[in-house]
C-alpha cells in the first residue's frame, strides 16, 4: 500500500437516487469514514444507492466488509444497491472472496443509472 488517501463524495444524480463516489485506497485506517457515508445515505431511504468504486486503487479486506455491510444495510431498507468496479483493484479481491455474485455490478456509474432507469415502476 501507498499513502494514497481514500476521499468520498456524494451525489444525487437523479430522483430517489444516492451516488457514493470513492477513490484511492479502501482499508482499515479509511473503511470507518466509508461506513459512516453509506450508513448515512441508507438512513435517508433512497430507492437506489450507487457505490462507485472505479477510481478505487486498493481494496482490502475491510473494504469487502463495508460494502457486505451496505448489501445488508440496503437490503433491510429495501434500497436498491448497484456497485460500480470496473478495475482489478475491486473487482478481484470481490471475486477472491466469492462475493461478486452477491452484488449489482455495472463498469460505469452511467450504466448503473441507465439500468435504474429501466427497472423503475411505470
């Protein structure tokens, strides 16, 4: 690992829709800061909750915990979870731990909106 920072930004991109955006490094010393976002936008009842984690460089074991954590969180507010990882640094440790399947990945967070849109109610 570097010194590389994780740093979090959130969005709203559309209508009942939460976009995390979260770059750098993913470990024990950043996942806290992580939870506490994601901890925050379920609490507000969106109907779907993006995670991009494209820009993500490294992502540990506690990186996978937070994101099975979001997953759960999501799940008991039926909140709709997309998660977006489109490089190695995610993706593989995800499919390592035979978790990938357990998640909605799209590669860009524009696909993950885009399929939104076509499973809203009409």
């Amino acid at each position: 690992m570097s010194d590389v920072e994780m740093t979090v930004a959130v969005a709203h991109p559309a209508p009942g829709t939460a976009l995390i955006a979260v770059s750098g490094e993913v470990d024990m010393l950043s996942t806290p800061t992580l939870l506490k976002m994601i901890e925050d936008q379920v609490a507000a009842g969106p109907q779907r909750l993006i995670i991009d984690m494209a820009a993500v460089t490294f992502m540990g074991t506690s990186g996978l915990a937070v994101l099975v954590e979001a997953l759960s969180m999501s799940r008991v507010r039926g909140t709709d979870l997309r998660l977006v990882c489109a490089t190695a640094a995610v993706r593989r440790p995800l499919e390592l731990a035979g978790l990938i399947t357990l998640f909605q990945v799209t590669a860009t967070a524009s696909e993950a909106l885009e399929r939104t849109a076509h499973t809203d109610p009409a």
